[in-house]
C-alpha cells in the first residue's frame, strides 16, 4: 500500500468506504472517542470541516476503545453522541482499533509514515491526527493536546 488512496474503511453502519473517494483531497484522519478527555475537539474539528471543506478538505473519524475504554458505544450511540452534542458532519466511520495486531491497515500504514516522538509508531491516545496530502502520500501527525485550530496553517498550506 503505497497511498491513503489504497484503503478502505467501514463507515458507521457498515457500508464500505472506499479511501480512493477522497482523491485529491486534503485529508485529516482523527482516532476519535466520547468519552475522553479531548473530546470536545469534536468542535474544533467541525469548525476545521466547515471552514475548509468547500477547499478541498475532508475530515475522517475513526472511533476507538482501546485507550481507556473511551469508546464503548455501539455505532447508533456513537452517531447519536456525534450529532447531538457536536452536529458533526464529516463522515465517522465503524469503531476500529490503530494498534496492535488487529489494527486497520490504513493505520497501520498512517503509523508508519508519520512516526510519533522519538520514532514510536505506536499511537499514545486518542484524538491523534494525521494529515495527508492531495497526493494521498505525504502524512504529517499531530498530538492529541493539539488542538484542531493550530492544525489550520498546515491545512492551508495544503489546500
């Protein structure tokens, strides 16, 4: 797998997305949960969506549990969550994990092209961010504590 272009991911409810829809397209893949402490960058990241989407940019959530068990709803609760308390419109996809064995192979390929601190590839919480160029190819992460906002000049230079 050489791109973002390369995968495929469920959406919540089950019906199969294929990456390659978002070609040419700047693109922020967020491991996202409800129940955490960075949650309310929901908003940030709605506001990033909002802002941006008419350029070019596309927002992707990824809900997952294995940092705290932050995620435990099932996928009608997390679409309920996501609309009621931050009107999300960017798509969210089925609850995945990002690491270990069972891991979805785009983040498998995400943790590899942009390492974290001191080149771990493991992914320390949730709400970590990868942005990925129209290219599909380039991928440049950011912490959970950065907020969604101070992504925006990356974001612009991209667009």
């Amino acid at each position: 797998m050489t791109s973002l272009y390369d995968f495929s991911a469920p959406l919540l409810g089950g019906k199969q997305q294929s990456l390659a829809d978002y070609r040419d397209k700047v693109v922020l893949v967020v491991n996202v949960a409800s129940k955490c402490g960075f949650t309310p960058q929901y908003a940030g990241l709605e506001k990033l969506y909002e802002t941006y989407n008419d350029r070019g940019l596309v927002i992707l959530g990824f809900p997952c549990n294995q940092f705290g068990e932050q995620e435990p709803g099932t996928e009608a609760e997390i679409a309920a969550f996501c609309d009621l308390n931050y009107n999300v419109t960017f798509p969210i996809f089925g609850k995945v994990l990002v690491n270990g064995r069972g891991a979805l192979p785009l983040y498998q390929w995400l943790r590899r092209k942009a390492p974290g601190l001191l080149g771990v590839q493991l992914i320390p919480w949730n709400f970590t961010k990868f942005l990925v160029d129209r290219s599909g190819t380039r991928v440049q992460r950011f912490a959970s504590t950065t907020e969604p906002a101070d992504i925006a000049p990356a974001i612009e230079k991209l667009l």
